[in-house]
C-alpha cells in the first residue's frame, strides 16, 4: 500500500523503542518499589541490622547491579515470613491509627463537605464583593500543611502563650486542648478542616458555575423554591463534582501526616497519631524497615478497597441520575 505522507511505516522494534521511556519511567517508579516494598515487607529488616556496603560504587549499571544483588541477599538474610503481620495483629498502637485514620476520613471529610457546600452556594450568588471572598477563602489552602499547623495548632493553641490559653487563664477557666486523645482528635479534625474546605470549596463552586442557567430560570417559572430546586436539581447536578472532591479528601486524609506530626506529634501517647505518621516513626526513626514496610502494603489494600467501595456505591448513585 502506498504511504501518501511519503513515511515509511514505523517497524515493530521502532515502536518498540518510542514506548521504552516511558516503560522504564514507570518501572523505576511504580512496578520496582511495588515488588520491592512487598518482599520487605514479608521481612524484620532494620536500618541498623543491614547494610548495603557498596550498592553505590562504581558505573551506575554495574553499582545498580551490585546494589540488587545485596538487596536480595539482605531479604534472605532477614526473612521471617508473615511475622510481620501478626505482630501488625496485636499491635495496639497500629490499631488506634488505624481508626484515627477513620475518623479523620468520615468525620473530618463530611465536615469539610458540609461548610464548603455553603461556601460555594453562597459565592455562586450575586453579592457585592463576591470576587473579594472567594480570594479571601482561598487563602488558608495557599498556606503549606507545615505552616497552618503551627500557626493555628501551635501558635494559638499554645497552653502558655496563645491567645485562647490567655483568655481563659483571665477568666479563670483552665483550658487545655490536646490533654487527652479526644481533644487531641477533635481540634486537630478541625484544624484540618480550616485547611482543606478551600479546596471542596473551589471544586463545588465550578461545578455549580457550569450548570446551565436555563434549567433553573425554568424551574423558577414553574413555581419551585430555592429548597426543591436545591434538592431536585443542583445537588443532582452537583453529584460527579462533589464524589470526586470527597474522594480525593479522603485519599489525603488517609495520607495525613503534616499538620498532626506539627500540632501534637501523634500525642498524648498515641492517641492521636495516624497510620502514616505511625510508619513515618517505625521506619524512619526506629528503623524497623520490615515492620514499617508491612503496614504501610496493609494501608494500601486497605486504601483501594475504601475508595473502590465508595466510587461503586456513589457512582452507582450518580449513574442513576443521568
């Protein structure tokens, strides 16, 4: 057949070689730490009991050669099996951070939903200055985690020097908000909170920018008030935007790890340390790499089938609507 570009036709080895980057992008970045972090993951390797003498040394392939080769006999070294996942079992402070991570995902997200929901049916009005709020309740998600942790959590919540701590100490009230696990929990939900309903609020308030107008000016005719149009049309409408910011809040809740390490520090005790934070302290500060490396596959599985779950029976929802 005639090529009328004048190209020759790309040979399966040419192909071959276009898709070779991006293989090797993602082998070196999704599929090698995936393998690698399960074969930890079944092991009691720590950062003092192992060393990877001279995985570095050398050309770059032959170091990286040298470096799989004692990797692999660290984890024969090291293997103890499905240890790792009964002691995960028994693990008391596993188990809080687990259920820290719970509430933080269906408490801490509804209440985001919720007051964002407001925010953006309000800013989607005709009020003056409406330009000058949204700017104005953008600005806490420009903030870095690590900032609005310490000034909201640390700053003024401080027992010692914050404003909320001095007003009490001048009404003769004794005021402490991280003293047990459930203040702990709860300040921390609502510091969160002031951080991420930017970002419900923004994504909401697109979704009821682009709804046709005309459906509305029809429903207004028709004789529907505000609370039926609500109910029977935006909220509908509204449905796609709103299950994928919930979804995507819940991901970063289960991720959570900033503001929590900043404010208490997964304290008193652990009473209020989530699972990432949890790992964060096993791997990094322990050293139990095996340990820290199971919970965090665990966390994994656990993640995927909440999320899966929730697109199953939401999407079901939102699927039955159009």
């Amino acid at each position: 057949m005639d090529n009328a570009s004048g190209l020759l036709p790309a040979t399966r080895w040419q192909k071959a070689l276009f898709v070779l980057p991006a293989f090797l992008l993602t082998f070196a970045m999704v599929i090698f730490p995936t393998v690698f972090g399960i074969l930890v993951s079944f092991t009691g390797w720590t950062r003092t009991g192992t060393t990877l003498e001279g995985a570095s040394s050398g050309f770059f392939l032959f170091g990286f050669f040298d470096m799989t080769r004692d990797i692999a006999g660290a984890i024969r070294s090291t293997w103890n099996g499905f240890g790792n996942f009964r002691e995960m079992a028994g693990d008391n402070a596993f188990r809080t951070a687990l259920s820290n991570n719970l509430i933080f995902a269906f408490v801490g997200v509804p209440l985001q939903y919720l007051v964002a929901l407001g925010l953006a049916l309000l800013l989607n009005q005709q009020i003056r200055g409406r330009k000058l709020f949204r700017v104005a309740f953008l600005l806490p998600f420009m903030i870095s985690p690590i900032a609005v942790g310490w000034m909201i959590g640390k700053a003024m919540f401080d027992a010692r020097f914050g404003p909320f701590a001095k007003l009490a100490r001048d009404l003769d009230i004794t005021l402490s908000f991280y003293d047990t696990g459930f203040k702990a929990v709860f300040w921390l939900i609502m510091i969160n909170a002031w951080y991420a309903i930017p970002f419900v609020m923004v994504m909401l308030l697109a979704g009821l920018q682009a709804m046709p107008v005309e459906v509305f000016e029809a429903a207004k005719i028709d004789g529907a008030g505000r609370w039926r149009t609500f109910w029977d049309m935006t909220f509908p409408l509204l449905l796609p935007v709103s299950l994928t910011a919930v979804v995507l809040r819940i991901v970063f809740e289960f991720k959570l790890i900033d503001i929590i390490y900043v404010v208490t520090g997964g304290g008193p005790g652990d009473a209020s340390q989530t699972l990432s934070l949890y790992i964060y302290k096993e791997g990094y500060l322990s050293g139990n790499i095996g340990y820290a490396t199971a919970m965090a596959e665990v966390f994994l599985i656990f993640v995927i089938v909440i999320i899966v779950a929730l697109l199953a029976t939401i999407g079901r929802r939102v699927r039955s609507l159009y």
